[in-house]
C-alpha cells in the first residue's frame, strides 16, 4: 500500500529560485540554532553577525528575482512571487538587518540570551516574507502565527523586568485574541465561498452574493483581526505598553516590520480578496483611520517618554497609511495610486522610524531612560545625534527634504485622485494631522536644540559602531528618497496587485 | 557663457549654498573665523551668479521663463524639475541674493547667544537655498518643497539664538505656516488631478504639475471646485504672508528671533507668500481669484488699519516694527486684489521695498537691542544725541516706511491705493473704493506711528541709565558695510521706481492678460 502510494507520488514542480530568499532565512537560522546549542559563550556574539550576514545573503536572490522580473505564481495560486512580493521581501530584510544592528551592543551587554534572541528575530522576518507572497486565507493565517509568536517572546525579553513582562503577555493576549477574531472571520468567508484562495474568493463574493450579511461578517471580522496588528484605533490599545515595555531594538522590531506586515495583509486581502466588497470595507477603513489619525495624535501630544511618544506617533501614522484604502475602491486606477502611495509609505517609514529608534538607544546608552527631558541640550554635546534625530522627526512630520514628505504626499494623490469629497475630507484630516502630530515632533526638537542638559551633564556619548552604521543608513535612505523620490518609485511603480491583475 | 547660464545658472544660484552648507558641515566648530569666510564666500559667490543673470537676462522680454531648466525629476507623479525666471521673479530673487549676504556681515561680531558660527551660518545658508529654490520654481511639488525648506532654519534660527520667549514663538510660527501648507498641499493635488490631462514632454497624455500648463488646464475646473480649491491656497499663502487674522505669529517671530533672522524673515520669508498668490493662486484659478477678490481686498484693509493700531499700542520697538509689517503687507496685498497689472505691479514693488525697509528698520533695531539691552520705547531716547548716525538711520528707515515720496517706500503704497480705484475684471467698484479710501486713512496711520516711534526713541537726551553706560556707541564698521547697500537701494529706488516696474510690467501684463478677466 505504502510502496504503492510512493511510486503514485510526484515531487511537485518546486521553483528553488523563487524560494531562495526563504531558504537561506531558514538556513541562517538553522547554523544559529545550532552554534548556540552547541558551543560555548565565548561564541555567542558570532550568532549577531551570522544573523545579520544570512538576512544580507538573502537579498541577493531578491535582487536575481527582480532583475528576472517574471511572476512566479506557486501552489495554484496560494503563493505569488511578483514585484509586490519582492520589494516587501527587501524591505523586511532591510528592516530587520536594521533591527539586527541596533541590537548587538544592546543584547551583548544586558545578560540576554543571545542565540535564541537571533533565532527568534529570524523566525519572524520568515513569516513576514511569506506575509508578503501569501495570496491564500491559510498561508497568509500561518505567515502571520509564525511572525508574530516569536515577536511575543522578543517583546519580553528583558526577563525580570516587570514592565517587559507586561509588555510580552499584553502583546500575546491581545494578539491572540485577534488571531482568533480573524481566524473566525475567515472560517465564515471559507464557508460562504468554499474556498481559501484569494483569487477564488474575489470571484465568489462579487456583487452575486452581495445582500449576504454573513459575507460582511466575515470580512469585518478579518479586517479588526488585521487592525489590532498594524495597531489601529480602537484596536491599539496594546501597543504604547507594549513598546515602552519591550527592549527597544525589538520595540523598533514591532513598530516598523511588524506593523509593515499587518499592511501587506491587509493589502492582500483587501486588493484581492474582498476586491469586490468595498461598500463593505471602504466605510469601516475611513472610520478606523480617521479615528487612528486623531487619537494617536492627541494622545502622543501628552507623552512625556520618548518611546511612548514614537508609539503614539506610529499609531497615528498608520492612519496616514490606512487612509487611502478607504478610497481605494471607486475605481482600478484609484486603487493602483492607493496601493502605491502605501507601499511608499511602508518604505520610506520604515527607514526613518528605525532610525529614530535608533538615535532613542544611543542616547539612552549614556542616560538610561527615554523620558524626553534627559533629551535636553542633545544639540551642544551631541550634534551628529541631534542633526539625525532632527532629520528623522522631520520626516515623520512630512517636511521636505526628508523622505517623509514624500510619502504623505502620495497619501494625499491618492486621497484626490477618487475625487470623491469623502476622499477630500480625509486628505484634509490627514494635512490637519500633519499640523497636531508636529506639536509633538517640534516639542522634541526643542528640547534637544533649545533646553540645557538635566543636571548640567554633558559628556559626550559613545555611539557604538553598529548603531552607527544603522543611524549612516537609515539618514542617507530618509535624505535621498527625500531629494530624489525617484528612486523610490523606481521599485513600486511595476508593483500590481489587483484582483484583476492577481 | 550663455548657454552655460541657460543650463546650469539658476541651479547653481539655489544649490551653491546649500553645497556651503555642507562643506561647513564637516569642518570642526571651534574654527569660527573659517565658518564665516565660507559662509560669506558662498553667499557672495551667489551674488555673483545674480549678477550674471541679471546682465543677461532679457528685460525686453520679462514676460517669458529665462534660463528655464526642465529635467525629470519624479516620473511617478509627473512632477518635474522645472526652474526659470521671469520679470516677477527677478526682483524677489535679486533681494534674497542681497539681503543674505549683508545678514552674514552683519553677524560677523555679534552672533547672537548661544553664539554657535557654525550652525547659525548653516541655516541661513539652507534658507538662502529654500528662499531662491521658491522664486526660481516653477512646478507645484518643487515650489511646496523649497517652501517647506524655508520653514526648518526658521524654526531653529527663533528657536534657538531668540529672545526669552523664544519656544513659543518658534512653536507657533511652526505650526501656523505648517497648518497652511497642509492645506496647500491638498489643494495642489486637487488641482493636478481635477485639472485637464496636457501633453507631457516624455510624450503621452496626464495631469501636471507644471506652473506653465496649468492655467491652460485648469479651465476645465467647475467653478466650485476651483473656490474651495483657491481656498486651500489662500490659507497656505495668506498665513505665510500673513493676513489678518492669521497674523498673530508675526509679532511673536519677530519679536523672539535674532536680529538677522527678523531681517530674513521681514524682507524675503513674508514674500513666500505674496510671490504664491502672483505666481499660483492668481494665474491658475482667475475665476475663483475673482469671486475671492472682494474678500482679500477687506481682510487687506482691516489688516493695514489693525495693524497701524497695534503699531501705536505697542511699547516694544521690535514689536511695533512687526505690527508694521501687517499693514505694509495689506497695502501688497489690496494691490494683488484688485486683479490688475496696475495693482499687481504696485504689489511687487511693494515687496522688495518693504524687504528693504522693514529689513532696515530690524537692522537698526537690533543694533539699539545690542547696545541697551532693551527695546522698551519708553526707556529709549536722545538716541540722535548720544548715536547721531544710528539716529538718522533710523530716521531715513522711519520716513522711508511711512511712504515718504522719493525713497521706496512710496512707490509700494501709492499705486497700489491708487490702483483700487479701478479694480479689474467684474470686481465691484463701489467697493473697491471703499477699501481705497480706507487704505488712505492707514497711510496717515503710519504716519503717526513712526512718527511717535521716532519721537520718543531719536529725541530728547538719553535717559539717566544709559547716558553714561559705554556699550552704547555709534554705528560700527560692519553695520556700516551691512546697511549701506540697502540705504542707497532705497534712495535709488524711490527716485527712479521704472527700474523695477519696468522689470516687472511685462510679466505682470501678461499675466494678467492671460487671466483673462478683462480688467
């Protein structure tokens, strides 16, 4: 019977080269399992630069993907390696190579696991890639377990800290509790259409079905699941604990990758999968990111640590980027300027908020906090930090020249492009946004450049090379997409992702 | 040499000191005397490269973009890079490359605390570049970003080196201009995507930014659109400018930023502004400019009225000086209203004067700031006594800002009341009239305001507490060499006002022409 069922057996046509980014993930992190496990601790600091090699390795294939340019669609359909997938893929690499350096000296010197800490990181950036490539209800459900279970762990790493526990079981609830929500949503979505291929349900649940109420169920419910991952109002509650309370280069790890993640999935879904529904989607994403806008930034308005206030500000930003989709349904061209304006925005913030993660650790490394008053007088013995910090918040703030502008203004293309007034009035909210969110950006700015430093303390502070290499890239991707936004659209412009186009 | 400045003029004239900029940047800070030579140098450098424009540019034909550049810049959005200069912005352009350089001299001994060469010097190198990239710019997303550019060495210029409320000033001038350009910028996007679709110079058809092409393409914009759409721009441009009642950041700025940054920021920053409703406002929406007009012709009059009144309640010099501003820039902006070439051309010299002017009047403001550590009016006097030439300075800036025929000022004033008269297009006579003779009155105002200025600050001995104090001397050698260019400016200027106006006429006819409201 056995032998029978094995000569019957084919290896189904598996496309190496399509898998390879994936590949060498695991097998970095296989070599880092094993080196921990099987040497002393006089080794451990090698598995921070393997980490950070393998995530460097794996872009190569990226790059000889992209340049072949061809779609790979694998597993009927499921799995899709296409441009989209691609600059995705490179980005979470990036992020997470990021993530990796900001992380060495931090891990190295806090009596952390050091292994498993890599292990874990390496396990998530896996699950994000196939975030990115997952066109399937099941994949994109166990892409999203296998990313975020381990950021669970990272986000209490800092064992016997009280508030880093916190931050990790908070993350793991509510995180579940979402899982489960959306698990939910997509049993009923599977019962309507008797399918979980995206491709398959678009076709399914068209405007044929469209009277069921049990469809808008289900696609709510996968939305909310979605909307506690990239951290939207009213489902945010966990986040500001969360990143004051995890160690902050896993912090950074959350509010960048994590979150970008969250996006790609709704992306999916949203593009292919519940393409035809968007009287259902549309209102409910307005709502949300109109909601998510205001409170993250009037909430960030009042913080007085500095993380918390990074926290608030990313919630708000994804209600930038959340904004658009709200629109994205009135027409193919609408939606492909939405789709584009977020993967912009994905990009460009994911370059300037790890770097103001990492302006936050070094100064931390001489002050020991984030409160924002030990930021004072940065500027007259910290210049460098000061001027990139300066750099970044003006990014975050949309000024030009910093790559933030840009970014906000494909948000607001988008917003106009429906030439709907609802698309107008959120353009406004998003420019009214803009002006709240800089009274918190500019107040940081002032203490760094105006006040005098607490207690009159102004040693110098010893940046560590790795924090210094990450600060070094991520100032020259937020100046130069800035000045030369081209090169960002360079990458997304071929990116397509309609149900239509799959 | 041409076709060299044909190519490459304008470009380096806004990038050469953003290029100073950077090359300061690295050189340690304690070498101070080095920061300022390269910092002059640069700023001197551009003088020089305006000098080269000015000579070639073709003043018989001020109404085309010279030394126009069109490059690909940001394919994704069809949005270009696109510079040149016409008779408008000529003169915008020449005050700018002027004025920075005597800010640098001007600084050269007295860097204002927390005294730091090095990063003062930058940011006004970074805002020379803003400055210059607005006036040259010629789409709407390269215009938006030099705008934005200029806001950030303002911001840490009042932030950092102003006065004891210096956060708050910073704060608020931030968020007020910030507040406008969020505004403007959705309506750009509004415009690019509601206006026609043109040919675009990579072939094909789609929506533009291009400052060219969008009076063309705009047409097709149903009028209530283009309201709300000029009304985004109004908030943008008229806060920058800034109109009453979005003036209140004026006289805080001013008040807390450091000398040199109250020049900058009197003599060009506020121009950003007025340059927006000329350049963009106006020629793109003509229809909606119109339905509008009446409204900014009134918020112009209560501005120049208010702000007169504010003048004569103040008891700080800096603060009167600023409430000045208001009403100076009313007088700009009722000739922007009534949407003739007459008005318009009164606006534009209205601009520079009042940049050479109320420029002037910080200057000597801040040099009295130097020397008696306060600005209270009433603790001023006999400054003709004890500082005779800063006395007469002083005074030759006071006559010239309160619209004395025969020095700059006047030309600003007089034909822009004047040009109310007879407001273009269907604008309401009657109206318009009103707001002339109300604007008349605001001229007497002046009068009195700087004239009382000048009583009590020029005449009568020096109070007790500074009579004997030895900080107080005559104008120095720098200011000398930092005042002068702009003094003989107004001087030359007031006598023979058809330098400028002639620079400016065949643009501002031309544009108005093509607005085609038949005024």
């Amino acid at each position: 019977m056995l032998a029978q069922l094995l000569a019957q057996w084919q290896s189904p046509s598996f496309d190496f080269h399509a898998f390879a980014p994936e590949i060498i993930v695991v097998a970095t992190l296989v070599v880092v399992l094993v080196l921990d496990a099987f040497t002393g601790e006089e080794s451990r600091w090698a598995s921070s630069s393997l980490a950070g090699i393998g995530l460097l390795v794996a872009a190569i294939p990226i790059a000889t993907l992209a340049y072949d340019g061809a779609d790979r669609v694998l597993f009927g359909g499921g799995y899709v390696v296409d441009t989209y997938a691609l600059v995705l893929k490179a980005l979470f690499l990036a992020s997470a190579y990021v993530v990796v350096l900001l992380s060495t000296n931090y891990i190295a010197e806090g009596d952390y696991w050091e292994g498993e800490y890599y292990l874990m990181v390496l396990a998530s950036v896996l699950g994000m890639m196939v975030m990115a490539s997952a066109r399937d209800l099941i994949s994109i459900f166990v892409a999203l377990e296998l990313l975020s279970i381990p950021a669970y762990m990272l986000a209490a790493w800092r064992k016997r800290d009280l508030k880093s526990d916190e931050a990790g079981l908070k993350y793991y609830l509510m995180g579940v509790f979402a899982s489960a929500v959306m698990l939910y949503g997509m049993s009923v979505i599977y019962g309507v259409t008797g399918t979980t291929l995206l491709s398959g349900i678009a076709d399914t649940i068209g405007p044929a079905i469209s009277s069921e109420p049990i469809v808008t169920l289900g696609i709510v419910f996968v939305l909310i699941g979605f909307a506690f991952k990239v951290s939207a109002v009213p489902f945010h509650t966990w986040s500001p604990d969360t990143y004051e309370g995890a160690p902050t280069p896993v912090t950074a790890f959350l509010a960048v990758a994590s979150k970008a993640a969250g996006f790609v999935a709704l992306l999916s879904l949203i593009f292919v999968g519940f393409w035809g529904r968007s009287d259902v989607w549309e209102p409910l994403i307005w709502v949300l990111a109109a909601l998510t806008m205001f409170v993250g930034n009037l909430i960030a308005l009042r913080q007085t640590n500095v993380v918390r206030m990074l926290a608030y500000s990313g919630i708000a930003q994804a209600g930038y980027i959340l904004s658009p989709l709200a629109v994205a349904g009135t027409d193919p061209e609408v939606a492909s300027q939405a789709l584009h304006s977020i993967v912009i925005y994905l990009l460009i913030y994911a370059a300037m908020n790890l770097g103001a993660f990492a302006v936050v650790m070094a100064v931390a490394r001489k002050t020991r906090s984030a409160e924002s008053s030990t930021f004072g007088g940065l500027f007259g013995y910290a210049p460098g930090l000061t001027v990139a910090m300066t750099v970044f918040l003006f990014s975050l703030a949309g000024i030009p020249p910093a790559a933030g502008w840009f970014a906000k203004l494909g948000i607001f293309q988008a917003l106009a492009s429906a030439g709907t007034p609802s698309g107008y009035i959120l353009a406004v909210i998003v420019a009214v946004n803009s002006v709240i969110a800089f009274a918190y950006y500019g107040r940081l700015l002032r203490i760094m450049w105006m006040d005098d430093a607490p207690d009159g303390d102004t040693t110098p502070i010893r940046v560590p090379a790795s924090i210094t290499a990450a600060l070094g890239l991520t100032v020259a991707v937020t100046i130069v997409f800035g000045v030369a936004p081209g090169l960002v659209t360079h990458f997304t412009d071929p990116i397509q992702l309609l149900a239509l186009g799959g | 040499m041409e076709d060299f400045l044909n190519s490459w003029g304008l470009s380096l004239a806004i990038f050469i000191p953003l290029a100073g900029a950077i090359v300061m940047l690295v050189i340690p800070r304690a070498r101070e005397d080095l920061h300022k030579v390269i910092a002059l140098a640069t700023s001197l450098l551009v003088v020089l490269m305006g000098i080269l424009l000015l000579a070639n540019f073709d003043y018989d034909d001020g109404s085309t973009l010279q030394f126009f550049v069109d490059k690909s810049w940001i394919p994704f959005i069809n949005s270009r890079y696109l510079v040149g200069i016409d008779g408008i912005s000529l003169p915008l352009i020449a005050l700018t490359m002027l004025i920075v350089p005597l800010c640098i001299i001007y600084s050269w001994n007295h860097f204002p605390e927390p005294r730091n060469p090095k990063a003062f010097l930058i940011l006004i190198l970074i805002l020379e570049t803003g400055m210059i990239g607005t006036f040259c710019a010629q789409d709407l997303i390269l215009f938006f970003v030099f705008f934005e550019v200029v806001l950030l060495p303002m911001y840490f210029m009042i932030g950092v080196w102003g006065g004891e409320k210096r956060r708050y000033a910073a704060m608020k001038f931030f968020l007020y201009t910030l507040f406008g350009s969020a505004l403007m910028i959705v309506s750009f996007m509004a415009l690019y995507f509601l206006s026609a679709e043109v040919p675009l110079p990579d072939g094909g058809m789609g929506h533009t930014f291009s400052m060219i092409q969008l009076p063309e393409a705009a047409q097709v914009i149903s009028s209530g659109a283009a309201l709300w759409i000029f009304g985004g721009m109004f908030m943008g441009f008229g806060i920058k400018v800034p109109m009453f009642p979005f003036h209140t950041w004026l006289p805080d700025a001013h008040t807390q930023a450091p000398t040199v940054g109250s020049v900058i920021l009197a003599a060009v920053l506020l121009k950003l502004g007025t340059y927006g409703f000329v350049r963009i406002a106006l020629p793109i929406l003509p229809d909606a400019a119109e339905s509008w007009a009446p409204f900014i012709g009134l918020l112009a009059v209560i501005g120049i009225i208010y702000g007169a009144l504010c003048c004569l309640a103040q008891t700080d010099m800096k603060r009167l000086i600023a409430f000045s501003s208001v009403a100076h820039m009313g007088f700009v902006m009722l000739g922007i209203a009534t949407l003739t070439d007459f008005g318009i051309n009164a606006a534009i010299f209205g601009m520079v004067a009042h940049g050479l002017i109320t420029g002037m009047l910080f200057f000597v403001a801040g040099s009295a700031k130097e020397r008696f550590h306060t600005l209270d009016i009433a603790r001023l006097g006999g400054m003709l006594k004890q500082m005779p030439r800063m006395g007469w300075i002083l005074g030759f800036s006071a006559m010239a800002s309160l619209g004395l025929p025969g020095l700059a000022g006047f030309w600003g004033e007089f034909p822009a009341i004047l040009s109310a008269y007879q407001p273009g297009g269907d604008l309401n006579e009657a109206l318009f009239r009103v707001y002339m003779v109300v604007a008349a009155l605001g001229t007497v105002l002046a009068a009195a305001y700087l004239l009382w200025l000048y009583q009590r600050v020029a005449f009568g001995t020096p109070k007790e507490e500074f009579a004997h104090d030895p900080h107080v001397h005559d104008v120095s050698f720098t200011e000398y060499v930092a005042w002068v260019p702009l003094l003989v400016l107004i001087v030359v200027l007031g006598f023979f006002p058809n330098i400028l106006f002639k620079v400016s006429d065949g643009a501002v006819t031309n544009a108005v022409a093509a607005m085609g409201l038949g005024g």
